[in-house]
C-alpha cells in the first residue's frame, strides 16, 4: 500500500502530481502507441496542468501521441453563473 504524500505547497504537488501523470502516459505510449486523458476543467487542476504542458511542449514526441479531452465533472444549471 501506498504510503501517504505530504508537499511543502500546491506548487510541489503539482510539479510531482504532473510528473506522475507524464510518466504514465509515456508508458501507455509505449504500450499502446498512443495515450488518452479526460481533464476536468476549473480553477483547481491550473497549476498541474501548467506543469503538465511544460513536460509535453520538452517531449514533442509524447504530445502527438495524446488524446485530450475536457470533461465537466460536475453539474449545474444551464443558467449558472460560471457555467
């Protein structure tokens, strides 16, 4: 079992939570010769994602072999705001 991850900041969590992400990724390229991701949207994910995109924009070769999507993960009205 896997042993529980504390980070000094958001900053550091994102930095490793992207390199995660990268590693899998190059291992479901390896596998499978491409590798799909569904990103949730919102404020939350932004500094991850940012690290994420620097990882992808140093190994072209990963970023045209992936497959992104952008889900909404959670629900509101049509008439919401920030919807």
């Amino acid at each position: 079992m896997e042993k529980l991850k504390v980070y000094k900041d958001s900053d550091q969590l994102a930095r490793e939570a992207a390199r995660i992400l990268f590693s899998h990724l190059k291992r479901s390229i390896s596998r499978r010769g491409k590798a799909t991701i569904v990103l949730a949207g919102g404020s939350s994910p932004r500094g991850f994602y940012r690290e994420l995109a620097l990882m992808l924009q140093r190994n072209q070769e990963v970023l045209t072999r992936c497959f992104f999507f952008i889900c909404v993960d959670r629900w509101v009205p049509a008439v919401y705001p920030s919807s």
